[in-house]
C-alpha cells in the first residue's frame, strides 16, 4: 500500500493540492469543495481547468505552498503559476 498523504478532513475550500500515484504527479489544483463524511474532494485542475472528484485512498495528497506574492516589482526568478483558460 502506497505511503498517504493529507487526509480529506485536513482539506479546506482554496487549498492548493497535488495528487500523486506511484510517484508520478496526476492533478494539481485548487480545492473546491470537501466532503469528509465520504472521503472525497473536487479541486479545479490546474493544466485542464476542469473539475475534478478525487479519491485520497488512491492517491497521496500533498499541500502545494501558494506563490510568493509580488510586494516591490517583479519577483526575481520564480516559476510562474500557469493561468486557466477562460470559457
């Protein structure tokens, strides 16, 4: 059985998860709605911008730190986060 990470419980509306299977990364988002009675969550998938329903007993969950926010000008040499397609 694969090593679990953040359990549905810890999850709230806004966090910034990534899904890995077998130590490959399979989505990364934001959190949008949490049902821990079910042990399930939705997040906003950040490559595709589709929502997506998500199984933590699948998957090790990962909190993913926000970007630094920009105070005096442009940040130096951050990677920027890649912005979802509008519809």
């Amino acid at each position: 059985m694969e090593s679990q990470g953040i359990r549905t419980a810890q999850l709230r509306i806004g966090d910034q998860i990534e899904a890995w299977h077998r130590g490959k990364l399979f989505h990364k988002g934001r959190v949008t709605d949490v049902v821990p009675a079910l042990e399930l969550f939705w997040i906003l998938d950040a490559r595709t911008g589709a929502r997506k329903l998500l199984d933590p007993e699948a998957l090790e969950i990962r909190h993913v730190d926000p970007a630094p926010a920009a105070v005096d000008g442009p940040a130096e040499s951050h990677t920027a986060a890649v912005p979802l397609a509008s519809a």
